[in-house]
C-alpha cells in the first residue's frame, strides 16, 4: 500500500547511498502493517528471512495506515520516523508498505524476492569494513567493535535491538478483516549504547528491559549505512 499516488513511481528506485560493505549477517528491515492488504506476501517473506544465518531479519510495524479502520497492535511511531529517514537520505517525501531495506541502504517494493535475494549475496560478497560482537549474561550485554578498512571522519549508532521471534495477530477490522496472522522477528525496543568513531576498537555496555532476544546494528549516525551487525550469544 502506497502513502501517496506518486510513490508507484518512486518505489522502484534504490536508495541513494552507495553500497557498504558490511560484517556478519546482512539486515532486511521490513516496514509493514496490519492495515495493509498487500503486506502478507512480504510478512511471510520475513518468515523465512528470520530462519537464515546469513541474515538479520527485523519487522518494523508502522503507525500511518491505522485510521483506516484497524490499529496495528505492533506498530510503534519510531518505526514510521525510521523509515522517514531513509526516505529523506535518498531524497524522497513518500513512505509506503510493505517495503524492505538492506544494510540500510536500498529499498525493495512489495515482496520481490529476486531482488532481495540478489542484494542479500551482494552485500554478503562485500569486504567487511567493521566487525562487531555481543555477549549477554541475564540483562546485561556487551559489545564489541573494531574497524577493518573505515574511512575517516565517520561516526555510527551502537544500536541494540530487541524482537519477539513470533507474534499472532486475530484482525478484526481494515482491510485484512478476518484474517488470523502470524508475525516473524517483530521489533519490540531499540537502545543506543553509544556512538562510536571507528579510530579504535570499543567496548560498550548496556542493560535491557527484557529478556527478548537481540541483535546488535552498527549504523552511521541519522539512520545511516548498517555497516557492521550481529546477533547477541
């Protein structure tokens, strides 16, 4: 479902930062809603995504289609002020469902899996600029980050990132009336541990409010390139 009439035509366009290698497995943010009609294709993609090593894969429920007749119980306003940034890093004003983005990077419309499959091994071929690691004892994680070939005079998110796995949703009103819906990797709570220059290796630490599963995003400050990611052991 599309935010505004022109975003058929911007919707196939590539976000406009250039490609950046990344370490460890490759992040697909799926923006999406319960008030979507043409979601589910995507929500069962991010099923399978959520299955893959080689992948992060992170649901984002959005707020914006909820006056339509149904509330997303999922959706979080910080969702939509993500997804904002990134149109607003390629130069776009139109958000829209379902659509993925890699690394931060670039956007897919809709549930194009050949697309997305390719940009996967694209990015998983790239040389690593960063390598991140993370360990938990009960609430508690540490990080670890050290650059491999940064630039200079960059500055990144230390981003940590909490999801329940899976998420049953009885849809009762919208467009999606009826409909009984399970949801993959759905993003409950984002915490910044800090920032970091990438000059030297770094050790954060941060306290969860919950014991949900979490993956750690080095990403460039203002919802930048995620250059570096892993899964918290």
């Amino acid at each position: 479902m599309f935010k505004s009439a022109t975003a058929t035509a911007l919707a196939s366009l590539f976000l406009a930062t250039s490609a950046i290698a990344e370490s460890g497995p490759v992040v697909v943010e799926l923006f999406t809603s319960q008030g979507c009609s043409s979601c589910p294709p995507a929500d069962r993609i991010m099923h399978d995504l959520a299955n893959r090593d080689d992948v992060i894969g992170l649901a984002l429920h959005v707020d914006y289609w909820d006056y339509i007749g149904w509330e997303d119980e999922y959706a979080d306003p910080t969702h939509t002020e993500r997804q904002r940034s990134y149109a607003g890093n390629s130069g776009r004003t139109v958000i829209y469902t379902p659509q993925m983005v890699v690394n931060g990077q670039q956007d897919i419309v809709g549930a194009d899996t050949a697309k997305l499959d390719y940009l996967i091994g694209d990015h998983s071929k790239a040389a690593p600029l960063a390598s991140v690691s993370a360990s938990r004892t009960g609430d508690n994680v540490t990080v670890d980050v050290s650059s491999i070939s940064l630039p200079p005079d960059q500055v990144y998110d230390i981003r940590v990132v909490q999801y329940t796995p899976m998420r049953h949703a009885s849809i009762r009103r919208g467009e999606l009336a009826g409909q009984e819906l399970d949801y993959a990797n759905v993003v409950e709570a984002w915490t910044v541990a800090g920032q970091w220059d990438g000059t030297a290796p770094k050790t954060y630490k941060v306290s969860l409010t919950s014991d949900l599963p979490a993956v750690v995003l080095v990403q460039g400050v203002g919802h930048g390139p995620i250059i570096a990611a892993a899964r918290v052991r």
